[in-house]
C-alpha cells in the first residue's frame, strides 16, 4: 500500500514539475510581451510590388465559400501581380457554389482559378503542394474558408519581407462571432492569449513561432527551401514553421494586422478542431523536438522554448493524470501528514498566479490598457474549467500522436454546417461522453472526500474539474455526439 501511495505522490510532483515549468514558460513570454513596442516603425512599401499568389484550401465548405473567393477576389493589389487559386478538394454542393464565384470574378478580370485535384491525397498540406506546382508567386498567402481578410491585407503585411531572411509575416487572428455563444467567447479568451502574449513574446524574445495555417504571407523560397508541404502530421502549419526555422529563416508577427475569422460555435465542431490541433501538435513534437536539441547554433532559452512549445498540448494528458491522482491522494493527505510538503510544491502559483497574470495582461492588453472588468474573473475560472474538461478528449488525442497513429485530417465545420446536411448521425466512439460523465461523478466525489476530511486544498481544483466536465457533458449531450474523424469511401468527414 505504501508503494502505491509513494508512487502516485511521485508521479503527482512530476507533473507538478512538469506544470510548474511550462507556467514559468509562459511568465517569461508574458514578460517579453510586455516588453515588446505596440507599434513599431511600419517599413516603406517595396519600390515594386512582387508577384503574389493567395491560395484558398476548402474542402466541403458550402456556407463560407463564397465569402472567401469574394474576399480574396475584393483585396486591393494590383490585378496583374495577384493570382488567386480556390484548392478545392470537395465532394459536396460547394464544388459548384466555388465554380459560380470563380466563373463571376474571372469575367471581372480576377487571374482566379478553380483547382480540383484527382484525389485528396495529404489534404490540406497536399493541396497547398499542388497549388505551389501551377501558380508563378513570390509570395503566398493562406486563408481558411472561414476567413475575412481587409482588402489592405497584402499591403500591408509585405513590406515587412523588406530583409531576405524574413520567410513568413503572420497576423492575429479577429473573431466574427466572438458574442455568439459561451464557447465562442472562452474560445476567444483563449485564443487572445496565444496572438497577444505567446506569439509576441516569442517574436520579441527572437524565439521560435508558428505560422497559424492561414492569416499569413510565406516567401517561397522558404517553403520551398524547407521542404515543401508535407502530411506526416495533421498541424503542417507548425511542422513547416520549425523545419523553416531550423534552416534559418526568421519570421515576423504582426499583432496590429488583423485577420478576422470565425470560432466553432458547436462542441462538435470544438472538439474536432482540438483533436487535430492537440494530435497534430504532438506528431510535430515526435518529428522535431530532438532536431531543437541538436542544433547546436540555437541559444539554450529558444531550445527550452521550442520544448514548452511543442509540447503545449501535452499539458491536457498532464491535467489528466493530475486530476486522476487527485481524488485518492485527498485519502493520503489525510492519512499521511509526511507527503503534505509534495502538494503544497507551487500548487497556488502553478494553478491561479501565473496564468491568472498571462491572461489578465491578454484582457488588458485587448482593452487598450485598461481595467478589465468585474467578468474577468468569472470567465478566467470557467475557461480554466473547460479546458480541463476537455482533458480527456485532448489528451487521447496526444496520446495517439506521440504514439504514432495515423487518422485522416477532418476539416473544422463552419457556422451553419455544424449540424447540417454535410454531416450525418452515428454513434461512433459515442462512449466520450459518457466517460466524460463518470470523471464528473468521480470528481464530484474528490470534492466530497475533501469536505469529509476537513482538508480544502484540492477543493478549488475538484471544482473547477467538476464545473468544466460537467459543462462539456451538457454541451454534448445537448447537441449530440462528440465530432469523431472516420474514414467514409476514402474521405475524411466529420459526422456527429
């Protein structure tokens, strides 16, 4: 008995470890955020604009589609400098809504073209290759279907390729239905964090980034000198940026220029954007985190950040473990006073003080330097409380990235598709939920043993795991089944 408990109390300050070094990560981007100028000397316009590709990946995208050709199609740059590709691969309705848009702005005088590939082989990344092979650019921009670019986007964004090494400009991401719904705004909470604090940070502290997949400017040279597209991982977005750093090439970030576009309003659409996104990241992790440590060249601060980068998503299998822990070692708090110093290890600091600082300077920051407001703190506990109950779903899909199994990339639903046509019912691993509902109990149960006990140090954790499963199980059960990636006649859909 004693082995087991000295076990989990072990592996219980491993991830506290583990957790205390990816909050100091974070502290030191957020202190390099702050350092950082809010807005720097803009570069002259180049004294002749380059030749400029924009390509649009969309597959099965009948409710964006249009939007997106038009808003390419409406950006402001000279006609004959710009070619437009639409790299559709769909199967649906939305082949001919995209081959109608295309049709229209090439009587306008648009270059534009509607590239259909034989198969979706690689997809994203496979398509972004392909498109590469008939296109004449210097430079290449990406937009998501779910994208809304400024017509100014390209006049703005590249001056800043003025320097050589420069290989990728990339911009913050706006949200067009950030008030939509309580998942849209802690989406957003979310995701302010990363284009304010992390990627300033990193940019300021001459550290990795990453370009995000869409909302950004690539030289091609750089990718081409990186190695092109590939498709051994589902983020290509994050796999690319590191082979292109790893070679050399410097990236900016400019938070000023905003590219607005639109958050999953459905937990199905949610979770499988985080599958992919969290998968994705551990599979670019397996791929590059031993070429970090081996590039000698690199400062010892880019490694260790690179190595909280990669591993970011390993942190909900962390929260996982931790929670799983928590509940019988409130019995080992109680039973045994020794092991009480383990627990108390930065528990305060890892869980309320760090990224109570790193989001608090995101809201501010977004609030032009002022006060937040009485509902930041409400929204900061909740967004904590569903991102731990999205632990067991994100962390499976770690697991099977840093495991090595190959799934298919399933595209993020856009507003309207969610639960429309493009999708179809079935209870495929429709077990989550259900899991997801016994972890509540049993936390329910963790919060119960430590009132029993007399012992409230974990109670704020047990609630806040509580509060996050029980709202994810709500949300599931409310609008199905959770959105599982399985392969249909060789294509990759998303079914819910």
């Amino acid at each position: 008995m004693l082995i087991l408990e000295v076990g989990a109390v072990a592996l219980y300050g491993m991830c506290l470890v583990f957790m205390l070094g990816f909050s100091l990560a974070q502290w030191q981007l957020t202190r390099l955020a702050r350092r950082a100028a809010l807005a720097p000397p803009v570069p002259a316009p180049p004294a002749q604009w380059p030749h400029v590709t924009v390509q649009l990946p969309v597959y099965n995208e009948r409710a964006v589609v249009e939007r997106i050709i038009d808003a390419a199609a409406a950006l402001d740059y000279p006609a004959h400098l710009l070619h437009i590709q639409v790299l559709d691969d769909s199967t649906d309705e939305s082949v001919a809504l995209a081959a109608r848009r295309v049709a229209f702005h090439q009587d306008r005088g648009v270059r534009i073209d509607h590239v259909r590939r034989p198969s979706r082989v690689g997809y994203k990344a496979g398509a972004l290759a392909h498109g590469l092979t008939e296109t004449d650019g210097e430079f290449v921009t990406i937009f998501d279907a779910d994208f809304v670019p400024a017509p100014d986007f390209l006049r703005r964004t590249l001056p800043y390729f003025a320097e050589p090494e420069v290989g990728v400009v990339q911009t913050r991401w706006g949200h067009l239905n950030e008030g939509e719904s309580l998942l849209t705004r802690l989406q957003a909470f979310g995701l302010n964090a990363h284009f304010l604090v992390e990627q300033v940070g990193r940019a300021a502290g001459g550290h990795f980034l990453n370009f995000n997949g869409t909302g950004g400017v690539w030289r091609r040279t750089c990718i081409e000198d990186a190695g092109n597209w590939q498709a051994d991982t589902l983020t290509e977005d994050l796999d690319l940026s590191y082979r292109a750093q790893l070679r050399g090439w410097r990236f900016v970030y400019r938070p000023d220029i905003v590219a607005p576009a639109e958050l999953p309003a459905h937990l199905a659409a949610l979770k499988s954007q985080q599958y992919r996104w969290n998968k994705g990241a551990a599979e670019t992790a397996r791929k590059h985190l031993g070429r970090v440590w081996r590039s000698a060249s690199l400062p010892l601060a880019t490694r260790l950040h690179a190595t909280f980068h990669l591993l970011n998503s390993s942190v909900f299998a962390v929260i996982l473990v931790m929670a799983l822990l928590s509940v019988p070692l409130v019995w080992v708090r109680a039973h045994r006073p020794e092991f009480r110093p383990v627990f108390q290890l930065a528990a305060g600091f890892l869980l309320t003080f760090v990224p109570l600082t790193y989001y608090y300077y995101t809201t501010w920051r977004l609030a032009g330097g002022r006060a937040t407001g009485r509902w930041f703190v409400p929204q900061f506990l909740l967004f904590l409380a569903v991102s731990m109950g999205l632990a067991l779903h994100n962390a499976r899909a770690v697991a099977e990235g840093f495991w090595g199994r190959a799934t298919p990339f399933v595209r993020t639903p856009k507003q309207g598709s969610a639960a429309g046509q493009s999708t179809r019912a079935t209870h495929s691993r429709g077990a989550l939920p259900w899991a997801e509902g016994l972890l509540t109990l049993y936390f329910l149960a963790g919060l119960g043993a430590g009132l029993y006990y007399g012992d409230y140090s974990l109670l704020p954790f047990h609630l806040l795991l509580v509060v996050g499963h029980a709202t994810v199980v709500w949300y599931a059960w409310r609008t199905g089944p959770a959105a599982t990636p399985v392969l249909v006649g060789g294509a990759s859909v998303l079914v819910g």
